[in-house]
C-alpha cells in the first residue's frame, strides 16, 4: 500500500479540486491510501459531498496555508501548522510515502528541503518537469521528455549533473516504463569538448562511469524533437528552456496572426491551427502527466501545476504512487552509490554518508 | 567613405554569391568602397560578368581559403594566407573599415581575435544575433530583437554581461534607428535577486551606473514575445536559446500535423500555416538583417549566415557601413568607459589602456 500525503489547501483551485482528484485517486487506485492536509472542518465539508472509497481517503488537519503568491521563506518561518510544511513533515515521521502538493512552488520545495534528508552522495535536489515533443517514447509511446534541473539548483557543478542525469533516468524509467531512457546533456554543441568546464566534465564521468543510456551532448535545435529522453542542465538554463517551450507555440500562433491578419485563407488556417493545437496541448500537457518531480531527496513529492484541477490532481497521485511502488529513490540512491564507487575505486565509503 | 573588406571565399555559395552581393552593394550604396579578398583569378571570372561600379569595387588576392567545416584553430594555423585572416589584416592595417564574412564562425572569429585589439575596458567580445518577435521595435519599426552573446564568450563575469549591454544597446540604437533600445537581463525571474551570482551583480551595475534603458529582468517567456530590443546572457545560454528558436515554428507544425493528420479541416489550416511561417520568416530573416554582429573589438565584423546569398550579403555589407559610418566603436568605447569611470569613481584610469 503506497501512503501519498496531498496537500489540500495548495493551487489555485484548493481545496475543491484537490479533494475532488483525491476522492477520485481512492477509486481508481486500489493500493494507495491518500492522506488529505489541511483545515478539517473545511475538507470535511467537501469530501462527504463526493464519491469516494472511505477506507483510502482520510483527513489530517493543518490550522494554516501557504498562499501562491507568499514568499516561500517568510510564509514557512511565519506558518508551522501549513498544510505543505505538516505533510512534509508526515512524511519525514514515515506516516506517508511521497508527497503531492499544486501549492507555492517555493514554498513547497523548501518544506521537503527543510524536512527531508538528501539520499546519501546527492548535494542538490533538482525539479524536473515533462515538456512535449515530436518524437514519442517508452512502452506507453509518451509524447513528452524530461528536463532537470528547473530551478532547484540555479548552479550545478559536473558531480550535480551527474546526478541529476542519474534521476532522471530512473524516474523516466519507472514513469513512461522506459527501460534505457536517452540521457542527453544541453550542450551548445554535440562534440563532448563543447561547453562551460562543469557540462564537458559531467560528459566524461557520464561516458566512463555510468551506465545510462547516455547519448552525449544534444543543442537547443533538439529539445522541441524530443531527441533525449532526459536531458540535463542546470536549474538557470532548464528555466529558461521551460519558460521559452511554454510561450512559444502561442507566439507562432500570435505572429502568423499579426503578419498575415488581411488574408482569409490563413485566417481560417489559423483558428483550425488553434483548435488543433489545444487538443495537442490536452494530449501533451503536465496534466496528463502529473507535474514535475523533486529528486534527491529520500522521498519522492510530485509538484503539480497550481492551475491543477481533480482529474490533474488524481494524475499526480498515480504518478507518486507508481514511483513509490517501484522504489525510485532505491535506485537512484544505488545509482549515485555506484558513480561514486567507480569514480574513487580505492574509497568503500559513499560520499555524503558520514 | 565606408571601406567594406569581403571575404569573398567563405560560405556555401561562394564565391559566385558573395561576389554578386558584393557587386550589388557597389551599386546600392553611394559612400562604400567594397575590397573583395580570396583568389584573384576565381573572383576575376566572376566580377566582369555582373553589373558592378568598378570604382566602388576591387579584388585583393589570397591564396588560400578555410572550409566550413574545417576545425577554426588548426584551419588558421595551416592558412596563414586564407581569404579570412587576410581580410582581418587589411582590417588591422588600417586599410578597412569593417569587415563581413559567410563563412567558417569559429575561424572567422579567431581570425579577428589573433589580428584585433579589444575595445579599452572590454574583456570578452560577444557575437550578438538577431531573432524574429511578435513585438516591432524602432523607427524602422523593426520586427526582431537582438540577443547576445550567442556563443564568443561561454562563462561571462558581471562585468562582461554589462559590456554585452553597452554593446548590443549600441548596435541597436544605430542598425534599428532605435534611439533608445529597452535592454535586458535574462534570468530565471523578474526579480532583481533573481539568477545566477554574475546577473544578480550585473542587474545592480546596470541599474545604478549605466545609462542604458535598462529593463531589468526578463525570463525565457519574454524572449519570443519581443518585450526587449536587446537581450543579454552568457553565450552559453544564448546559443541554447537561438538554436530552440531556430527550430522551433517548425516543429509546432510538425507536432501538430503528427497528432492529426486524420482531420481535414486541421491540414488545411496547417498548409495555410506553413505558408504564413514561410511569408513570416523572409519578413524576419537574418537574410534581412545582414547577420550576426562580433562586438567588442576596435572594428567590426559582421558574420553573415553561411547560407548567405547574394541578397543576404548585400545587406550584410549595407548594416557594416551603417554601423562604421555612425561610430559604433565610438560609441562601445565611450560606453564602456564611462560605466569603469562610475564604478571607480577615485580612478582616473580606464581599465585595459594600460
């Protein structure tokens, strides 16, 4: 039974939707028990209202909330009793399994920082995040790779991209039941040499001491393809990856208007190009595939979007279920164990576990 | 009288392209005298056969040429006579201006690191690019922004970040008659604080001893909409942002002919797209705009695409001459200057005049 605690006053549609994917999650998912955060005469308001399995939802009350807009900072030093900081905390007690918030980013992920211990050899967590591309993947044909750091770790040096190479193969793995993801380094060329000296060392520690499915280098031209399976960088640049990837269709979309805005003929090509790209959207989106996972830490918490809604909500949950149940920090943590063992060959002992 | 040196060698179509632009400019542009360098017997067959000025135009002969595809350190250290160095030479020598070449980058810029001196004061030369946005800028109401580095400098300090602003704001202000270009950072946020340490101690720089209509902060969201004229970063970042930019109008269709190609009204609307983007692209190409400007040094160089024609390099040669008849070295130089004279207030000395 996969324990995953919800954050349930966290997203811009809390708590409606977030009790309502979790109501959905107790139905759909027969070994996950889902422990829903946050004001309990508030939660116990809406959850007897929908259709739920009792036995695999139940409620632990939080006195405060974090709000999107608070700075993460001040909002987690000034609440105790958030609803992001109890779940993170139930979890670190080991009453729950992984964690699933639509909450403040910041917020969030200084909760786990705050709570949570990094696997042993991991010195920085990273955020990744699914983004679709034209080549499809995996046993389940998923129309979306995976990118990390975005935003985690602003700097990350050859040992950090390594690791972050390592998560993301193994979640990637478990995740589009992909057995050797494609595991790229963003580079601003593909010729293992090109690069700032932390991308040029992780390429050869990623060649000589991994054993990843490591494709070497790929350049910006690459991303929207969907080349890599997993690709790699630190938190700065994966940002602004992300953010350009998030606007860019809508922009092509805007431009072609703008220029051409005389024509009928395009006119009507454009509002059939609209529609076709919002299903394509629908196909690709974050909602389908849960949100984005910190990694590196001892437990797994899965960052949905904060426009999340149930059916995004319950998404997330079957996503942090199966990772749990296919043990991804268990092998993330015997990946890093293994880089380093083969890097210092004379050391018995992992770095990070003093 | 704007003297215009050509390396007439360089780039897929050459010589026969670059040589027809070359004659071309002859004609269009009444105070340039263009120096065509590369062999004088090719460039000799090809010349009499076009409508050129002859006085306007001439052949300087080098015996030798670097392909595109030549690695640039041991291409140059092989040529010493390749039509590139040579041009960069005469350049050097005082015997011109400004200098446009299609083809190999990396030799071409080498060739002007090993025979050009930095402007005072300027550390890192920065190669800045052009890319289309929804926004249109200046009093030629321009429909692309300028973004650099785009790939010279890999790691860029505070100081080589703020030279890119002086810089890029420079260029701007005199191809894109745009008096006061909006210019900005580009970070993981909008935030002052925001970024990696060397945008962090940039942004405050150049908020408090610049000029410059310094923007603040813009993120990877910004960068298609066009809300700046001139977008600086490291050249790693930026070479992973052209090169998404690059591809990435194309795979939107792609993508979205891929997921349904089953529907009629869809592939309708994309073939109208497609010739929209099309329509799009030569309103906004680099062909347009002449190409890539290396900044930082005492004179310029202006490289255009390597798939220059004869109308690209036309205009390449046109943005040389504008840009060397309006001062633009002046103007870096005089930037640059006054942004050391502010900060060290008790010096006297510009740094790098020593």
């Amino acid at each position: 039974m996969q324990r995953i605690v919800v954050d349930a006053m966290g997203g811009d549609l809390a708590p409606e939707e977030i009790v309502k994917g979790a109501a959905e999650a107790s139905i759909a998912l027969a070994d996950a028990e889902i422990i829903l955060v946050g004001d309990a005469a508030t939660l116990g308001g809406i959850l007897p209202r929908l259709r739920h399995d009792g036995a695999r939802v139940r409620v632990h009350h939080a006195s405060q909330h974090v709000e999107m807009d608070e700075k993460p900072a001040e909002a987690i030093a000034a609440k105790p009793d958030a609803s992001i900081v109890v779940s993170a905390e139930l979890v670190a007690a080991g009453e729950g399994d992984a964690m699933v918030s639509a909450g403040n980013t910041g917020a969030s992920v200084l909760a786990c920082a705050r709570r949570w211990k990094l696997i042993p050899g991991v010195r920085r967590a990273a955020l990744a995040s699914v983004y679709p591309t034209e080549l499809r993947r995996g046993d389940r044909n998923d129309p979306f790779s995976l990118i990390l750091d975005c935003g985690a770790t602003i700097d990350a040096s050859a040992e950090d991209l390594v690791t972050f190479a390592i998560m993301g193969s193994a979640y990637a793995g478990l995740v589009s039941k992909n057995r050797r993801p494609r595991v790229a380094l963003l580079s601003n060329g593909t010729e293992a040499g090109k690069g700032p000296a932390a991308v040029v060392a992780a390429h050869q520690i990623l060649l000589e001491a991994t054993e990843l499915n490591f494709i070497g280098n790929v350049e910006g031209l690459d991303i929207p393809r969907g080349v890599a399976d997993v690709i790699v960088c630190n938190g700065f640049v994966g940002n602004v990856v992300l953010k350009m990837l998030e606007g860019v269709s809508e922009t092509v979309v805007r431009l072609a208007r703008y220029a051409h805005k005389e024509k009928l003929a395009w006119r009507l090509g454009l509002m059939a190009l609209s529609s076709a790209l919002s299903q394509l959207k629908a196909v690709t989106d974050w909602q389908q595939y849960g949100g984005a996972p910190l990694l590196g830490f001892e437990h797994l918490f899965i960052k949905a979007h904060g426009r999340s809604n149930a059916h995004a909500i319950t998404n997330a949950i079957k996503v942090a279920a199966k990772a749990h149940a296919g043990d991804l920090c268990g092998h993330i943590a015997r990946g890093v164990a293994d880089v380093i063992a083969r890097q210092r060959p004379g050391s018995p002992t992992v770095e990070g576990t003093a």
